[in-house]
DNA sequence: TATGAATGAGTATTCATTCAT
DNA sequence: TATGAATGAATACTCATTCAT
C-alpha cells in the first residue's frame, strides 16, 4: 500500500464525457456503500460497476480516499442545501418557531439518504486523508451561530460560540440516532414528538432561565 | 481467509495462565490502536506486541473482530462503572443536582481514555460482527430511564421512553464531542461551563415549562 | 509501486524449512533473470517458480528488489571466492606471474555464470535501493591494493591508490566485454591472447617506464 | 498494450514543425532522465514535458523504448563528435601523444553530460528492443583501428582487432568509471594523474615491450 | 497447548498504448 | 494531423487465518 494519498481530485473534467465519468464513478461509490458497503468497496469493484475502467477511475481520483471524499462532500452538500433553505425560512420567526425549523430541516436533512448517511457515519475508518473530514459540517455552525447572532435579544445565553456548539451537538445527535438507529421503531408520531421535544430542548436552553445566566457569569 | 469471522470468544478461559494470555492479547491489541491506530494493528503485530504466538491468538479469539470487540467491551465496562455510580451518587439528589452529576460523570468517562475512545469511535469500520456494537451502551439507557421512574414527580415529560432517548442522547452527543474535537480548545474553565451548560439544557428539558406539555398533546 | 523499499533481509530463517524456501527464492530469481529475463521477474512469478507461496516470499524478502540484491550478492560472493583464491597463488609470485594468475582468474570468475553475470551487469536498473551496488566489489579493489602494497618494490608507480583503481577497473572491463560481448568470436586461442595481453598491458603500467614516474610527480 | 514494441522511428519528419516535435519529445525524455530518473520517465509524463499530446508522442515514436534509443543514439553521436576530432588531431603525432589526445577525448566526451551517461549506462535496463544498444559505439573501435593500421610501424603488436579491443575497452572503461564513480573524489589534478596513467598504460601495451611479442608467439 | 512457517485471495495503483472525436 | 479520454493487463505487496510440527 501506497504512501500518503490525496483527496483533491486530479484534474477537473471540463469535457462532457469526462463530467459523465466522474459522477458515474461518485454514484457507483455511493451505491456500492450503501448496498455492500465500506468493505466492498474496492477501487476495481467500484470502476466495474460504474462502466468505467479502473485506469479512469485514477484519471479522475488519485485514491481510493479521494473517491469517498467525494461521496462525503456530495453527501454534505445536499445536507446543507437543505438545512441552509431551513434557516432562511426561520430568520425572522420567533424564537421557538425558528429552532423548530431548523430541528424538522436536521431530521428531513438526514432522511434524504439514510443509509448512505448510516455507512458515511459508520463504517468510514477516519484515518489518513480522511482524518479531518467532520461528522457535521462546520458550515452548520457557522450558520446556527449567525442565526444566533441575529435573535441575541430573545436569547438568555451569552456565550453564543458555546451555545452554538451545544445546539448543533445536539440536534445532530438527537435526528441522527433517531433516524439511524430507531428508524424501525419511530413512527411519524413519535418523530413528529421527538422534533417538538428537541426543539423544546434547545429552545429552553437558549432562553436561559433560573438565573443561570448570573451563576455561568462566575464560572467563565 | 475465513468469510464469516464470529466474534464470540473461543473458549472460556479459566486457568490463570490463559486468563493472563487473553488479557495480554485484549491490552496488547488496545495499545496498538491507541499508538498505531486501527490499520496497523494486524493480528500478527498484536500477537507480537502481547508476546504470544499467532497461533495461541487464534486458541482464544476466533478472528480480529473478536479481538476488537473484547477491546470495545472492556472499554464500555470502564465507561459504565463511571457512570453507574455517578447515577448511585445522584439518587436522592433533587433533579438539578442529579442531572449535573451525571454530565460530570459522562464527561469523566471520556476522559478516562480519550485516545482509544476516539479510535474506537472514528476508525473502527461497523462492519460484520462489529455492526451491532452500539455507540453507547444500552445500559447507559436503561440505568438513565430506572433514574427518571423514580424523579417521576420532578419531571414535567410524560413520555420517558422518549426523554430518556434524548437526555442520554444529548449528554453523549456533547460530552463525546466536546472531548474528541475540542479537546485542546477547551480549557477547564470552558469544559465547567459545558457542563454547566448541559445541565442546565437536560434539566430545563426535564422539568418541562412554557406550557409545552399542553402544546405537545395536541401535537401527539 | 511502494515508497522507499529497504533491502535487507526481513528475518533470519534459522530453521531448516526456512532455509529451503530462503534458498528456492534465490535460486528461483535467478534462473527466472537468466531464462527470462529482469522483465519477467515479478514478484509473483517468483514465487511461482519458487514452488512458494507470494506471502511466503513476503516474508524473508521485504521487496522485489531485496531479492534481487540478494541474487547479486550471492553471485559477487562466488565471483570473489575465485579472485581471493588467485590472489592467494599469486602472492609471492613475480609481478608478473601475479598479474597473469589475477587476470586468468576474472576471466574464470566471469565464466563462472555468464549470463547471469550478463542479465545482472546490463539489465537491473541502478535505481532505488539498488542504486549502490557496485558493479564490482568494493573487496576486489581492497584486494588488489594490498597485493600492490606487497609487491612494491617491483612497482614503478607510486599512487598505489589509482593504480589499483586503473588495474582493477581494466582487468574488469577486459574480461566482463570479452566474456559478455565476444563470447561467440572468442576461441579458446583468442581468450589466451587476451589473458596474455591483458596480463601485459597492467604488468608493463605497473613497472612503469619511460621515465613516467618523473613526470607523474610533477602532476600530482 | 503492445507486446512487441519497436525502435525505428515511425516517419521521418521532414517538415520543419514535425521535426521541432520529434527534438522537444526527445529533449523533453533526456531532460526527465536526468532530472527523476527512468523509473519516472513516463510517456504520458514525457508528452506533457515536451508540450505534446500522447497521441502525437505516438505518431512520431512507435514506443517508449523508441524514445529512449533515440535519446541514446544521439547521445552517442554527440560522443562520436567528440571522439572523432581528437583522432583528426591525432593523426601525424607520435603514439604516445596521440594516444594522450585520445584519452583525453575520452574523458572530455564523458563529461558532456555526466548525468545523462550515467542514467543511460546505470538505470535503462538494456531489455528487449534496447537489448543490443552497445555500451560503446562500434564506430569508436572501428576509428581506433583505422588510427592504429596508420601507426602500425610504431606499434609492438601483431593482432591490431585484438589490440583495439583492448584500447577501446580499456579507455572507455577507466574514463566511465572515472567520471561516474569518482566524480567527487576526482581533482583536476587526479584526473590528470589518471589520463596521464592510462596513456601510458595504453601506450606501453600498443608500443609491446620486454619480448611479449616472441612470448606470445609461443602461447598462441 | 504452543509455535510460527506457510498460505493466497485480495487490494490499490501504474502506465504504455489505442482510437473516437 | 492533433487531441486526450479511456483502457486493462500487470504488479508489488498485505494480512487474516490455518495447520504441521
């Protein structure tokens, strides 16, 4: 085995029929993750079941990692480009109504693809290049923590970079169990609690309340 | 190369001297991973580091997995020791104060051995015989649920099943996080405060307010 | 192709069994380099014709090229026993006798397997860890300085340095192009009369003459 | 992948642009030979060098080996180049000057391009169609015989193929190992040392001495 | 019971070469 | 004539596991 591989991929494909290979080969990865996964996702088996030859399968991606890095980042884009829409639609709602948004748009974002996200999440060894890669993307920090920034008055709580970290920990935790590991036993309705407990969680958090606000101000 | 590895122990060990080989083995295999991660830790290099022969490895663990798994076992009976009597500690204790001892002692838990619980958590694939080890314990779960029955008169929830389903969700999500991502941004001051912080969230969730369990039962 | 491959052996086969496979390697590359040449000499086949399994290889070789250094040694340790021998006769000797006997033997020494001398002087690239095996021992050249040193008062040079890199690298080249290059054209008569120029050429450099030892020191 | 390549080239360029082609395709080789060696000297690494798509690289060389027995060939032509003027030079001087000029020749074309000779001598595994590529052209034996039939009257000798073989292989050898090998630890002063030396030691041989002529007369 | 030599399926990756555009 | 996307046979090397001693 090879020495430190890369993830950015070798050359961008400008051409179409180089465009055509590069998403066949990120899809049969995808789809071999989540029907076979991680084990049998073998650089030859991957090029077969993309139609492709295992030489242009390394045109395009350096390694084997560079292919599920980029499996990963499409993954997360779609993630984002639905928890982004979410935010958008609650900057300006109250409080509670926001965070409720944002909660329904964690579980909806993680029911895009399921088990792709359990195999991402799961059985991806984070070694090597694919040591840094983030279990949610810092984008959805930076993004509560701008929201945060724009309810500061409804808010109870100071340190936002603290509550930022406390509230996406935990809405991610919370969908991603639930959709992972209780994906049999949640019906609607207990989903539809879990996002109104969830939202009622984090929504108390953030009002502060009890004088907490006082007792922290020692602790810092 | 055997297809179908098990992960149950190959026999009972009961004479001391094969108790001390199995122990070298489990301790020899969680060294490696600690220092030299999941991929070089091959059984050949684990029976080398335990002073064993390849052959006696294969005597008490039937394949790798189970190798690992004893590892993840023994790690978990670690965790839950911590937990266990942190949760003996806060019966009695009124909700707030009970609920902080318990981030206090999820916190100390994974700090027990943040190396290896950060090796267990991100490079171990889930995969075959290891898919079914569970994140937490569900012990964590049950001990967690047997505390709420008897806070039943504090609490402002009615679905236990569910609030316990968030609490320890939410506590393993912050403590685990906090400890492996942010280990080096957070000082003792910040990690106070997140457990503060914490506390504060799974109690306010706890204690219910704003109306909301009226608002939830329409929801249900 | 692997990073920085080493050389050296990757265990000591102590055992009898050990041995065997060590020997039936070397024995294998060896023919596979002659019969098929470097091209041909995969790892694979190697083993294959070795009657070994590739791991087994694996196991005393750590690389490709390791097996092949450890062809070359072997040959150069047979080459030398047959210098070191006629250095011995000729020690005592007449200069030029000595010279005769040590130009007859690199002739024999390259006859001892000539086309694996070919193969290994012509077709192994010098590259990696291969790069600085030299393409005749370090050993003969010692050799020959101490039979210079012991026959100095015949001599008629005085930098025993360079004369004995002059030597060695003529004799070498005469009886390596002779042996490799002129096989077919090269009569047993003919051979003669190269050993006997040969013989001349390094015999009258050593005496020197023509007054050159003047003229040498004015240069050095 | 073709199993059988050819060397000769595949079209004479005639036209100018075509001709500019074939020198930047083997500039561009000889300039990856020297600078990352053979093992990196790829065709598609040499076309992008050169500035040139793979598919022209092969519409001007029908394969690598082509490319490299080019680079080879007019290394060598520039050797002869060298060569051939010191034997112009030579001609009308006593032996042992002429034999001087010729040595010096000798070292002089060595150190055109140190490098380059010793990439083409050391790493290009001399394997299929490069299999018969000579170390030293045939040109150089043939000019130095015709050189010696000129000086035949100042010669002790009888065999001049025989004695030419000697020379050429003697000189070339000394002046390769020189260069490549003791780059470093040759001074100017050295390296004049050892041009002196192997004059005299060719001279000597060429001019016979000490009855050889009769001796050999007797062991033939 | 212990040993460690042997196994070989499996893996990532390269690179000379072709051919449709 | 030029391009560069595509090809795929070939290669070095690993490692979990077995079994003869």
């Amino acid at each position: 085995m090879a020495r430190k591989p890369v993830t950015r991929p070798r050359k961008i494909a400008t051409q179409a029929r180089s465009r055509a290979t590069v998403d066949h080969l990120i899809e049969a990865t995808a789809r071999i993750l989540v029907k076979e996964g991680f084990d049998k996702a073998s650089t030859n088996r991957i090029a077969e079941v993309a139609g492709v030859s295992i030489g242009s399968l390394y045109q395009y991606f350096p390694s084997k990692e560079a292919l599920v890095a980029a499996v990963i980042e499409r993954h997360q884009q779609q993630l984002m480009q639905t928890v982004r829409s979410a935010l958008d639609r609650a900057s300006g709602q109250p409080l509670g109504q926001a965070v409720r948004s944002f909660v329904a748009a964690a579980v909806q974002a993680h029911r895009l693809d399921p088990r792709l996200h359990h195999v991402l999440a799961e059985q991806i060894p984070r070694v090597g290049p694919l040591e840094k890669l983030e279990t949610f993307s810092r984008e959805n920090f930076t993004l509560f923590r701008a929201f945060l920034e724009g309810t500061r008055d409804e808010l109870g709580v100071d340190d936002l970079e603290l509550a930022s970290f406390v509230c996406v920990t935990t809405i991610e935790a919370l969908t991603h169990n639930a959709v992972l590991h209780h994906a049999k036993v949640l019906t609607e309705d207990r989903m539809a609690a879990l996002i109104e407990d969830g939202a009622r969680l984090v929504t108390g958090y953030l009002q502060g309340q009890r004088g907490s606000r006082r007792r922290r101000a020692r602790v810092d």
